[in-house]
C-alpha cells in the first residue's frame, strides 16, 4: 500500500507525469520498429508475411492460447497509449497552472505549437489505432474482403482503395511527427540529453521518425501503384492448412465471421 502511495504521490508531480509520458512513449517507439519490420516482410512475398503472422499467432501458445500472446500486447499497448494521452493532457493543465500569465505571454507561439501538435495527434491516434485493429486484426469493420490470418491478402485489398490507403498514409506521418518531438522530449524528460549528445539525439529522433515513416507509408503506396503482385490462391490455400479454421473467407460483402 506504501508503494502505491508513493507512485500515486510521484505521479501528481510535474517530473513524475514527464517520466511516464516518456517511458509510455519508450514502450510505443519499440513497438513501431518492430510492427514496421514485420510489414516490411512483405517485399518478401506473400507466404513470407503470412508465414511471419502465423508464427506470433502461435508463439506462446502452449501458455497464452493462439493468438493470446498478441491480444497481451495489444492490451498492453493499448494502455500505453491511453496513459500517454492522459498524462499529456494533465501535465500541460499541470503547467497552465502554475505559469505566471507574464511568462506564459512571453513564449506563447513556442508553445503553443507544441502543445497543438501533441495534444491533437495524440486522441486522433488513439482513435485510429483502434479503427486500425478493427479492421485488420479482428475483423469487425470491412470495407474491403477479409481473411481471417492472411496479411498479404488483407493489406492487399485493402490498400487497393485509395482513401484506405490515404488515411494509413496521413495518419503515419501524423504519427511520425509526433514520434520526432516525443522522442527528443523523452531525451529530456529522462536526463539523457546534454550539449555533448544533443546534436545526435536530434540525429536519431529525425532519423528514427523518417524511417518508420517511409517503412510504414512504402507499402499502401506500391500496393496502390499495383507494384506488388496480388494474392496467390495457392499461398491462400496453404494459410488455410496451417491456420486451420481459425481462418475464414467473407466471401460476400456483409458476412461477418470471428476469427
């Protein structure tokens, strides 16, 4: 009970809401590296990026069920997210509060900017991500054909539709432009950051949000482009051998099945 009093205590101050906005950050920046890596698997064929979902549908799955060490992480970062939008809101009410109204004329445009940037995106984002799961993990929103364990054919035919693939687009820019100012705010919350390292943590938090971005938003773009092949019914055959019933054609527009 005293450790949660002392977390609560730690969290009500202007460091403690800093440090959860950047280690909640920390845990969103890993997770986009590796969702950007896997989708790049794609480049690889079909039977490589199905091959690739199959595997983290099955891994653990003695302990957490079939696909029940995903449904932990999604879970999991689900809650990041929210806890990082939250906490972004009261730290900037936090700070309104206790500014002076003279220094808060003072740099008003700075931060202005700054807060409009991160306290918009942040609640798109959260809304996106969850449309984001909707339609490509369980299914429940299709607006395009849907295979229930089948990448390939999902992204495929999704990305076929340009307003589909538009949104992916804005919204991972939008997500990268929020990733670069998190990151360098993260350095600083952390105490990472001096005038030794700060030209190459701004190196790395530019960098960083540039490739995610290009990694994320080069698949819509060539699949829009008809640059990737479409999808093989013989590897469509095969995920249905490996995944079993657990994957499910919706055949006719409407038909909705659990996967």
């Amino acid at each position: 009970r005293e450790v949660v009093v002392r977390l609560l205590k730690f969290y009500r101050s202007s460091i403690g809401k800093k440090v959860v906005v950047a280690l909640s950050g920390a845990v969103m920046f890993l997770f986009l590296v590796a969702h950007m890596l896997g989708n790049l698997k794609i480049y690889g064929g079909q039977a490589d990026i199905d091959n690739y979902s199959h595997h983290l549908r099955t891994f653990m799955e003695d302990f957490f069920g079939y696909a029940g060490f995903l449904w932990v992480a999604r879970v999991g970062l689900l809650a990041a997210l929210i806890l990082h939008v939250v906490t972004i809101v009261l730290l900037v009410r936090q700070n309104r509060k206790a500014r002076p109204e003279g220094y808060r004329h003072k740099h008003r445009a700075a931060r202005t900017l700054a807060s409009m940037t991160m306290l918009l995106s942040g609640p798109l984002i959260l809304v996106y991500v969850v449309l984001h799961i909707l339609q490509f993990t369980t299914g429940t929103v299709q607006p395009t054909p849907y295979e229930a364990g089948a990448v390939y054919f999902n992204l495929w035919h999704a990305f076929q539709v340009w307003w589909i693939a538009l949104i992916y687009i804005v919204m991972m820019a939008l997500i990268c432009l929020h990733l670069y100012h998190g990151l360098w705010s993260m350095f600083q919350s952390l105490g990472i950051n001096n005038q030794d390292r700060n030209r190459g943590l701004r190196w790395f938090s530019t960098i960083s949000s540039v490739a995610i971005f290009i990694g994320f938003a080069s698949v819509p773009t060539l699949i829009w482009c008809d640059l990737l092949p479409p999808p093989s019914e013989e590897v469509m055959k095969e995920v249905h051998v490996s995944a079993g019933s657990e994957a499910t054609l919706l055949v006719k527009e409407g038909d909705h099945h659990e996967p």
